[in-house]
C-alpha cells in the first residue's frame, strides 16, 4: 500500500508540479510571516510586556581610563544600583555602529584604530532619567538619550505583533482553504479511477494515501521555503538592530522546527478532512 501510495503521488508530482508550487509558496508566506511574528515578540517583550519595560541608556567613559578602572568603575554603579544591568561595549562593536551610522568614518574604522575610542557602557535600567545621574562622575565622559528611538520600538511594539499575527492568520487560514479546494478538485479528477479502486475492495487508507502523500511532499516545501524565508528576514533585522545600536536579537533554533511541522501538519488535516467529506460519496 506504501509503495502504491508512492507512486501515485509521484504521478500526480509531476502532472500538477506548477500547482504544487504554487500551493507550497502560498503556504510558505503565513508560516514564514508567523516564524517572523514569534521572533519579534521575543525580541520585543521587554518592550511591549506588561510590566514597566527596561530602557538601555549608553554611558560614554573616558578614553583615559584603563581596562582596571573601567571594570572598577562598572562593579561600582551595578553595587550602587543592583536593579541595573551594564554592559561593557566591545570597541569592534562600537566602531561599526559608527561606520554605519556614519559611513565616512568606515576608512578609519579599519585601520585597527578602535583602541582609541572611548570606552562605551550600555545600562539597562527600569528608571533610564535616573541613569543621566551619571553625567555628574568624573569618570563619565557623556550620557546619551533616553527616549527617542527605544522609546518608539516601545510605542510600536504591540501595533507590529498584533498586525503581523493577523496577517499571518487571515493568510494561513486561506492557504489550508486552498489546499482543501485543491484535494476536493484531484478527488473529482480522479473520480473513475477511485471508484474501480473501491469496486475491487480497496481500502479507503489505499484511495487517500496518494492525495496525502502528495500534501506532505507540498508541505515539506513550504515549510523549507518559509524557514529560509524567515532567516532571511531575520538577517535583516539583525542588520538594523546592529545599524541601531539595539540588542541584537537571536532566532530560537524551535522556530525553524515548527514551521517545517506546521507546514506539514496542517494541510494534511485540511485534506485529510476534505477526503473524509467524500469517503462515502459516490463520484460517478
């Protein structure tokens, strides 16, 4: 029955390939948009939670203090202040944010020159007008903002989550229409062909297995092209956050997993119900 199974949908592969693809890219976007949906809310939950989110505030040191005096001064303030969190910038960080933000700057950048940078601290605090404080210490060289654009990722959060998820619904929902409209057409195509096979006592797992082979094969490829297509809008936030100066999100390795499992998953329960509907059905 496997090997039957098999090689009706390989008939069917090759005489619907177009159709096929095109079910499988139509099925790839909402999975891709929702992998991309579960990334941003990760990214942006300390943003967008319900609790008071954290604003990072950058705290410029200056270049004079050697690498002693800066981690004393760091163990200093997180003492002083626990519900802080500080984090020491690395020069090559800090000189391709400014190579992007300032583009003439990038000749210079490269030539081993990040040494002579001062020293840049990011603080993650709950109260960022309480981080201005610092701008008294001598040690401190300049504090930077603390609205603006972290601000605006906190006001736009929500609106970009609910939006996206929406989309992702509303498109996932006429993907499997799509794929049930799509097995209810080759059921009526192959009407004859599947009443001989009942007249000879085929089994109904015989007369589904080829449609539900040829589901997971358009599944498989629509979860491998909305998993790429993920990676490749995550890359690009990554881009900007860096660009930025945001904490640089990471993808977590489940979210590839489960497109690739909802990609098969879920049309194979919207044909699977589609062949239910017509299991006892005469197609003549």
């Amino acid at each position: 029955m496997i090997r039957h199974s098999i090689s009706e949908a390989t008939g069917l592969l090759r005489q619907r390939a177009l159709i096929g693809l095109a079910l499988a890219a139509a099925l790839a976007v909402p999975i891709a948009l929702g992998g991309l949906t579960l990334f941003l809310g990760s990214w942006l939950r300390p943003y967008v939670g319900h609790g008071q989110p954290t604003v990072i505030v950058e705290v410029l040191l200056r270049p004079e203090l050697d690498p002693g005096e800066r981690s004393a001064w760091i163990h200093d303030v997180a003492e002083h202040h626990p519900d802080w969190k500080l984090r020491e910038v690395p020069p090559q960080d800090l000189a391709a944010r400014l190579s992007r933000w300032f583009p003439y700057l990038q000749g210079l950048m490269q030539n081993g020159n990040e040494e002579l940078l001062p020293p840049l601290v990011e603080v993650r605090a709950p109260e960022p007008d309480q981080v201005t404080l610092l701008a008294r210490d001598p040690k401190v060289l300049a504090v930077g903002p603390t609205t603006s654009l972290r601000r605006a990722v906190e006001r736009a959060g929500r609106r970009i989550a609910a939006g996206l998820l929406g989309l992702t619904v509303v498109l996932l929902l006429a993907s499997l229409l799509l794929a049930a409209v799509w097995t209810h057409l080759e059921i009526y195509r192959h009407a004859d062909e599947i009443t001989i096979q009942r007249l000879v006592g085929a089994t109904e797992a015989a007369v589904r297995g080829p449609f539900l082979a040829v589901i997971c094969v358009m599944g498989a490829v629509a979860g491998l092209l909305a998993a790429g297509g993920t990676l490749l809008m995550v890359h690009e936030v990554q881009d900007m956050a860096r660009t930025l100066g945001l904490p640089q999100p990471r993808l977590a390795p489940w979210i590839p997993v489960l497109q690739i499992m909802l990609a098969v998953l879920l049309p194979l329960g919207s044909a699977w119900i589609a062949l239910a509907r017509h299991s006892e059905l005469n197609l003549d």
